[in-house]
C-alpha cells in the first residue's frame, strides 16, 4: 500500500454523483455548485451497471463520457466505480443461480440492489468484462483520480449459502484443511456424529435442527468474507493491469459491520477508505465515529485513510431517521479528519427524486441552493481548505487497542455460556472509557506491531493465536501494561477450548485461574465491594501470583492486578464500568489526555505533521470553551459550542 496516491493538492472534498438519475441540464449546474462548495472529488457510476451495459455485451460509455468531461472542465477529479455492485436484470434473468440464498433456503430476487452470489462465476465473469472495459475506455482520462472497486462490499449478501457456493466452501477449505483427517479434527467432527468422510458431504452452515458445529460456522464466516476479497482482487488486478498508476479502493463500513475481517482486506487497498452514518437510536453517535475513525486509521496502518461517505443529515434507512442539528455535519466531517481521514466525502451529491433513498440528505438537498444545507456544505469547503496543511499528517496515540475479527466471529456464536457476551460490547466500553478520558487509542490487529505503545487494551479476545498470546507475554514482562476483559483467551484458532483452567491463553500473564464461569441471568446485577455495581458475568476466580483491586461481596476476584516481568498485566473478570480501573491504569502507565483539563464533551485530537501538529479540539457541548493559540478555522481562542478548533501546537 503506498502512503497517500489520490493526486489532490488538498484535503478531499465531495460525495457519490449520481447524474444519470437526473437530466443533463442538470450536470452543468451540478458542476458549478461544486465549484462554488469548494468539491474536488466526487464518486461516480456506483449503481451505473444496467446503464452502462443495457444488454448483455452491449455498452454504452456516453453519457459517462459527457459526465468525466465536465467534471474535468469544472476541475473535479473522479473516483470512477467499476459498478458492479449491483447487476442489471438481465444478468439475474439469464443467470438464475447466481442470485444469493439465505442460511434458511430463501432465494434472494433482483429489484433492490446487490442480489448476487460472490462465487458465482457467472457474476464474476460479467463484473470482470465491465471492469475490463471501463478501465479500458477512462484509462488515461484526466479526471480520472482511483478506482471504487464494487461498493460496500458484503453490504446485504455477505454470505451465501447455495450450491456454488457449497462447491467454493469445499475448495476453501481443502485449501485451509488440506485433508478430510485435519477437518474433522479442527471441526471436532467425533462429536454428534458428524464426521465426514467426503468432502462433498460437508455444505455451508445452513439452517439444521439444532446447534450447527462452532468450527464450520466460523470457517464459513472466513470463506465468506475471503470469497467477496477474491471479488476484490480480480477487479484490483485488472486495473492494476490497465491503469497502474491510478490507486484502488473499496469503501468499508466500519466499526460495526462484522461479515469483512477488514484487516485482511486492508493490505490489498492502494487507499484505505470507509462509511460510516450515525446510529443515535444506538448510544452517542460521537462514540462510534470515533471508534470507527480509529479502526479505519488502524487498518491504514496509521497513514491517513478517506472517509468515503457519510451523510450531510438524515439518512433513510433507519426507524427514525434523525435530522443533523446546525453545525452537526462540520462538527462529524472534522471529527472524521481529526482521526487521520484526508477528507471528507458524502453520499451523496445531490438528493435523489425518486427511489428507495429519495429521504437521504444530499450536498444539495431537494430544497436547493437556498438553504441552510447548501450554505453549511459551502462553509465546509473554505473550512477543508484552511486544513489543507493537515493533510498527510498522522494521528498521534499512545494506547493500542487489539482488534480482530476472527475473535468476534467466534464469540458471538451460538450455546455459549451467556448470549449477553458480545463483541462490540467490552470494545466500545474500553474505548469509550479513554475517549471520555481524552485520550486517543490506535486501533490494531493482535499480530501486527504494538509493542511500542505504553498501554495495550485487550476487550473480548475470546480466540487467541499462540502467537498472540506469546506477543502479548512478552509486552508485559518487558514493561508494558495490559488491560484483558474477561471470556479473552479461552480457545485456539480453531475454537478449541484452551485446557488447564480459563483463561487458558492468559493463565500466567494475568497470575489467574478460573475453574467455572458464573454468568448472571438477564438483568441480574451484582455488587462489587467499591460499591460500583456489575452485570453479565462473573467467574469462580483463583489468585495465582496476582492481587485482586475489586471484589465480589462474596469475597471472589473481580478485577486483578498482576506485575509480570516488568510491566502490569491487568484482569477485568466482570461486565462493570471500565472508566475507573482505566483511569487508573492510564495513571500508571504514564498516559496523558491529549488536552488535559478540557471539559467533559469536549474532544481533542492529535495530527503530527512534518511541519508540527495540529490539535484538533471539537466541542460537542452546550456551552463555549477556551482554547488558546492559532487556529486554523479561523477562531479567535474560543471554541463555541457545537464548534471545533484546530490550533498549531
Ligand atoms: C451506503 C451505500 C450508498 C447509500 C448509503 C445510504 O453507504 O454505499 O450507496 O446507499 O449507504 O446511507
């Protein structure tokens, strides 16, 4: 992956055009409002398939001529989608069995969008012979910035469960297995009479009678998500082929969507790019933008990433879908940028009239110029512009998160101890905890390079490679401090339980043993004896070179303190609020807010440049807050509330 090869002299700025959902009286207009907002990159041809091939072999690059033209006029550079992420249905009519089936046997029909099977090599041909042509005809054309292979991949068919896909499953896992003998005993097949003795007996984990077996579900979770990357990486190669000198991307949907382990999928990006739309009926909105800016700047590796959409305002596709407040999109672009995105993008453009999405905010909303809308998206522009110094800048933390999805695939399965133990749940709590503490976490897969930070969370790592369970060791007894949240380390890639004892990957590290779980029933809640209260889980625990901080009333560990070598190994064997025991841990591992002494609500940032930093400091509360020094937006030493500073520091 190279650092930064979109070819911008500033931070981007734009959104998903759509132009064949309007006339094109309307593309001239779109082409000037863009140059009034300041837009530099626009997103374009994301659903264009049926248009672009209106027959089978047939295609008609016209219209996307007229439009990359005048684009190119307006000064406008293009993240030209490749649009296969949606066929046409002709293709669902003349290749029936490419259309995805569900875990339960239903087909899945053409008439909203993405209604393909990843394995079909019907699909896979057609999207090869578009990619083939559309880089063909635009390779060279000046507009032309990176490519946005599909869109969102694994949106709504993530998984499919029929036959092609069984057929795919099959070679996937020779390919992991090698032999039937190492499958059925990773699978654990001498239970419940599942051994196989063919490979054309084992199918996807589709609906069966009862518990379908742990390790098939996750192999299948897996090939899935390695089934739409093999998607990916034919497009990626055709274009590499055809236009090597223009960078590849696919958008991600971080943090929460869990089918893509997006740390696979990173290394194979040119630019690492992301969505992400708030969620208020699921907790602060702030929180999640966060978590997700600092997942996405981990799968960069740290380099800077693009935030590749979000929404001017409402959204259509939730229950309720809630309006931004003034200043909220300004307030959620930065955000954005201050975790490390070189920009700032939307879908879409322009707000659609007709169709499943006509309710989705646009830059130019159905209201047009003459809006509150319209003036925040100018605004926005001259503000990207004033940062255009951040631009290549990285993110400055001093604690890591480990991240990884394997894990969460694996803990989310079904007949475990407690259904309330979910992934997300410890991971947004642990980070939580440090936003709200003004601190800044990296997020980081377990086997990639974190020895270097001074403090390392480890929420909900239920399935632990040797390896990582060795780095982990080695961490702590060279002087680092960890944070492990309980049911981490119980098995092995395999999702065999890890013997002697929980947590059996983390026994010696934490100076722990755990004979039984004590999970609580729902909405059970205990007491611990700082008087703070827990829930979910507790565990039969027994000291072994640790020192327990925090009890049961029963007189059982809850939260242990273990000094390992030279570091501090710390164990959280309850569900309570983590935001004490962190502030604590921060305290002695040595790790500073970014901004001490900031209000509550107010957050702050770091970007590291080579000409200095930028402290980005943005004010989520009701009222103003000071904040001396040269601010690039312009402020005068006062961040208003709902406002955002980035001062030289
Ligand atoms: C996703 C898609 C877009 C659009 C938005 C709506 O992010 O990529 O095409 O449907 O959702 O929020």
């Amino acid at each position: 992956m190279t650092a930064w090869p979109i070819a911008l002299d500033r931070l981007a700025y734009g959104g998903d055009y759509n132009p064949e959902q309007w006339p094109e009286t309307t593309w001239r207009e779109d082409v000037r409002l863009m140059r009034e907002a300041g837009v530099n990159l626009v997103s374009v041809g994301v659903f264009s398939w049926a248009l672009l091939e209106p027959e089978p072999g047939r295609f008609d690059f016209g219209w996307l001529d007229r439009v990359l033209d005048l684009l190119h006029e307006g000064g406008v550079r293009v993240d030209l989608a490749t649009a296969t992420a949606s066929p046409p249905p002709w293709f669902s009519r003349a290749h029936p069995d490419s259309l995805p089936v569900t875990f339960d046997g239903r087909t899945l029909w053409p008439g909203g969008r993405q209604a393909y099977c990843p394995s079909s090599p019907a699909y896979r041909a057609a999207a090869a012979r578009l990619v083939e042509q559309l880089a063909t005809r635009y390779a060279g054309h000046p507009a032309l910035a990176m490519w946005h292979a599909n869109n969102e991949y694994g949106c709504h068919v993530a998984r499919c469960y029929c036959d092609v896909s069984a057929a795919a499953f099959r070679d996937w896992l020779r390919r992991r297995h090698r032999d039937l003998d190492a499958l059925n005993e990773a699978w654990g097949t001498a239970f419940w009479s599942q051994h196989y003795s063919r490979w054309d007996e084992i199918n996807p984990p589709r609906q069966a009678p009862n518990f379908i077996n742990p390790t098939q579900q996750l192999d299948f979770a897996r090939f899935s998500s390695d089934e739409l990357l093999a998607c990916f990486r034919a497009e990626r190669e055709i274009l590499r082929r055809l236009t090597p000198d223009v960078p590849v991307t696919t958008n991600f949907m971080t943090p929460a969507f869990k089918p893509l382990d997006y740390f696979r999928w990173a290394p194979e990006q040119d630019v690492i790019s992301t969505d992400h739309y708030l969620r208020p009926a699921e907790g602060d909105p702030n929180l999640d933008l966060a978590l997700s800016g600092d997942l996405t700047r981990g799968l960069a590796g740290g380099a800077p990433w693009l935030l590749m959409e979000h929404s001017t305002s409402a959204v259509n596709w939730q229950e309720r879908n809630l309006a931004k407040r003034p200043g909220q999109m300004r307030r959620n672009s930065l955000a954005h940028v201050a975790r490390g995105s070189d920009g700032a993008l939307f879908f879409q453009w322009r707000a659609s009239r007709r169709g499943a999405e006509k309710f989705h905010s646009g830059m130019v909303p159905h209201a047009g110029e003459d809006s509150r809308m319209w003036r925040e998206v100018v605004a926005l522009g001259r503000d990207l512009e004033r940062l255009a110094p951040v631009r290549g800048s990285r993110v400055v933390a001093e604690v890591a998160m480990l991240w990884d999805y394997e894990s969460w695939w694996a803990v989310e399965l079904d007949s475990h101890p407690s259904a309330d133990v979910t992934y997300l749940d410890r991971v947004r709590a642990f980070h939580a905890a440090l936003w709200r503490a003004g601190v800044t976490v990296d997020v980081v897969h377990p086997e990639h390079e974190w020895s270097g930070y001074q403090l390392v969370l480890v929420p909900s790592l239920y399935l632990v490679s040797d390896a990582t369970a060795e780095a982990l060791e080695r961490y702590v007894r060279m002087g680092g401090h960890a944070v492990v949240s309980y049911f981490s380390g119980i098995v092995d890639p395999d999702d065999a339980i890890r013997l002697g004892g929980y947590p059996g990957a983390f026994r010696e590290l934490l100076g722990v043993r755990v004979e039984e779980f004590r999970p609580l029933a729902a909405g059970e809640t205990v007491e611990l004896d700082d008087g703070s209260v827990a829930s979910v889980w507790t565990e039969d625990l027994r000291l072994d070179g640790a020192r327990a901080v925090m009890s049961h009333l029963d007189g059982r560990p809850a939260v242990t303190r273990h000094e390992y070598g030279d570091g501090v190994a710390w164990y959280a064997a309850t569900r309570l609020d983590p935001a004490p025991l962190l502030e604590r841990v921060c305290a002695e591992a040595g790790v500073e807010p970014v901004l001490p002494g900031l209000p509550a609500g107010v957050e702050a940032v770091r970007r590291r440049g080579a000409d200095g930093d930028f402290v980005f400091v943005l004010n989520h509360t009701a009222g103003a807050v000071a904040v001396p020094g040269e601010d690039l937006l312009g402020g005068d030493g006062t961040v208003p509330a709902g406002g955002v500073a980035v001062m030289r520091g």
